[in-house]
C-alpha cells in the first residue's frame, strides 16, 4: 500500500460501499471519508416522485460532494491512507439516469466547472452485484427513504455503472464482484478482500472470490 494515498470504493446502491470502506479505514488504519447521504433534504421526496425532485437531489449531492473534495486535500500527517466511499463522478452516473435532457445541460455547465479541481484516486475499487443481490441487502437495512425504490430503477443504475467501469481507465481499477463473498460478517472474506488489494496494481484487475460460508 506505500504507493497510495488516496482509495476510493465505488458500485451502485445496496452494494456494500460504505460497509467496505468503514472496514479498510479500520484494518488500515486510513482516514474515512463517507458520503452524507442523510443530510440530502430532497432525497426522501425524491424517492416518492423522481420526475419532480431529481434536479434538486443532484444539485445538492453534486455541490455537497464538491466541498467535501476540497476537504480531501487538507493532509493528515498521521493518517498516510485516505478512504471514500465514492468518486466524485459518481453524481454524473447518476444524474445521467435521473435528469431530462434540459437539466442535464445545466447540470453539466454547473460540474464541469466544479471537476477541474478535483483530485482523482490512487486506486479505485468497484464493488459488482447483480441486481437481485442488491435488492436483497437494500431491503435488509431498512431505511425508510429507500422503501420506494424499485427494481427498475436498481436494474438500471447497475447497468450505467457497468458500461462506465468497462470504459473506465482514469486510474487503477479493481472489480470485486460481490455475489458470492460477505465481507461484512465473515472475516475470512474481508481478509481476501484486504490482501488482493494489498496487492500492486496498474490498469484494470478482476477479482471474482468463492464465499467461506
């Protein structure tokens, strides 16, 4: 890991972003940096009427984001590793799916500006999961905002994720998939986890572990 300083974790919703990283910053002994989700005041209406509320919702992730980029670049001296849960071009995924073409233009006047002054990950790595998988962890959490999302939608936010990492060659890339391992409650799967990462890595590399259970 000597040659990192900056991992970020990506994948669409229920995937197990944040779980991961909370656990790497942990075994690692990084700074955590995660999404604030909760503080989104249009996220809950937006689940209820997409159509109505989307614009707003990626207004606030996109700006909310930004700072906390900014925030990336002020350096611990006691924390050599930084770990997110998600890339700062995550909010575009997104609001590919979400916005009509009109929003979608001012949305791109307002994060291009914005994107010159982020910084990019040392490493990113990709969570994957079908989407029968992830309607399956969404509804074991039970958060009440997401009780509305459907299928469809899970469906398709998986399917922009995958087309943008099959392209994706900003930085080194690592795809985990995730159907079969739980890294959350079984150790062993964490500490695969953990060692394929530990290992060097240029381009793109797959990871595709057997559950321990």
């Amino acid at each position: 890991m000597r040659n990192l300083y900056y991992i970020a974790i990506e994948g669409p919703i229920g995937v197990g972003k944040s779980s991961l990283a909370r656990l790497l910053s942990k075994e690692l002994g990084a700074r955590l940096v995660v999404e604030e989700f909760e503080e989104n005041p249009f996220l809950p209406e937006f689940y209820v009427d997409p159509e109505r509320y989307a614009f707003q919702t990626q207004l606030f992730f996109l700006l909310q984001r930004y700072r906390q980029q900014q925030d990336l670049r002020q350096v611990d001296m006691f924390q050599k590793l930084l770990v997110t849960d998600y890339m700062f071009v995550k909010d575009r995924l997104f609001a590919s799916l979400n916005l009509n073409e009109k929003e979608m233009q001012l949305y791109d006047t307002v994060a291009n500006l914005l994107e010159r002054n982020v910084i990019n990950p040392d490493l990113v790595i990709y969570l994957q999961a079908d989407t029968d998988t992830l309607m399956k962890n969404i509804a074991k959490r039970g958060r009440d905002m997401e009780k509305n999302i459907t299928y469809e939608y899970i469906d398709a936010l998986n399917q922009v994720y995958t087309e943008f990492f099959f392209r994706y060659q900003d930085t080194p890339l690592v795809i985990i998939n995730t159907n079969n391992i739980d890294f959350v409650h079984n150790k062993n799967d964490l500490e695969e986890v953990i060692s394929y990462i530990r290992q060097p890595v240029s381009g793109t590399k797959f990871f595709n572990p057997a559950s321990g259970f």
